[in-house]
C-alpha cells in the first residue's frame, strides 16, 4: 500500500506543478495589457468613438473621434480618391474631456457635420464634458484659405 500512495504522489505533485503553471500562463497572458501599463505608463491606449466622413470643395476627410489615456481627440484625415488611401491632416486633443452625446433631430450622436453659422458648409461639432461636469459643444470649420480646419469663433469671419 504504500507503494501505491507513494505513485499516487508522485503523479499528484507534477500535475499539480503543471496546473499551477498553466494558470500562471493564462493569468499573466490576459493581464499582459494591464500588467505593461503598471510598467510603462506612456503605453497610450486609443479608442474609436466615432467616425464621420465630409467634403469640402471636392476634397474628402475622415473624421476620427478618438478615446485616449489623457481625453478625447479629433483627428482628420484627407482621403485620396485615385487609391482610396487616407493622410494624416490635423489633430485636435480635447486633454481631460469625456465622451458625451448630443440629441439632434431625435437623434443620438457623438460626432457630427451641421451648418452652424449657415454659410452653406458643413462643420464638425464633437459634444464632450470637461473635467468639472461641464457640456462642451466643440465646432471645427474648414478654411478653405488655410486648406485645413480651425476651432469655430462665433462671430469670427
């Protein structure tokens, strides 16, 4: 009998070594993301909330609102029509704002193209809330002089 006991604990201990290790592996794999940004806290994490497409004057942009470690951001991309590829144009950091959604027309939205001071373009509003709970209505408009987007001024040319 105790020659049986004593296989029995030599085929429990190496089972019980492989299990261990196994779950070690398993832990340590789906932690992995969460284990590197204990390490290296400038591992920057980005988030697709939103996508929205606009032309302007013939040119096509993307548009990206994007979550990242420090806030949301904009980002803007110009499509190329002949090959269908997109070129980084401008970024918008948003430091410290929170996703938000705005209701239009009965509508839910995060990101979107609205004439707002009726020049006949269309312009990017991004709804976001700032660090003290306070509603933000980001609007960017496309210069067509400047070939690229500025913040919208109310009242400004």
């Amino acid at each position: 009998m105790n020659l049986s006991n004593e296989n029995e604990k030599s085929v429990s201990v190496p089972l019980l070594i492989g299990a261990l290790v196994l779950s070690l592996v398993f832990a340590v794999g789906s932690s992995m993301g969460s284990v590197r940004r204990m390490f290296n806290s400038n591992t920057e994490e980005r988030k697709i909330l939103a996508k929205a497409f606009a032309d302007y004057n013939g040119k096509v942009f993307v548009v990206f609102k994007i979550k990242t470690n420090v806030g949301i951001e904009l980002e803007i991309y110009e499509k190329d029509l002949a090959n269908n590829n997109q070129q980084f144009k401008q970024r918008f950091p948003l430091n410290d704002d929170v996703e938000a959604y705005l209701m239009v027309n009965d509508n839910s939205m995060n990101l979107g193209l609205v004439d707002i001071d009726n020049d006949g373009q269309m312009d990017i509003i991004a709804p976001t809330v700032d660090k003290n709970g306070n509603s933000r209505l980001n609007v960017f408009q496309y210069n067509n002089d400047l070939n690229s987007f500025v913040p919208y001024v109310e009242g400004a040319p």
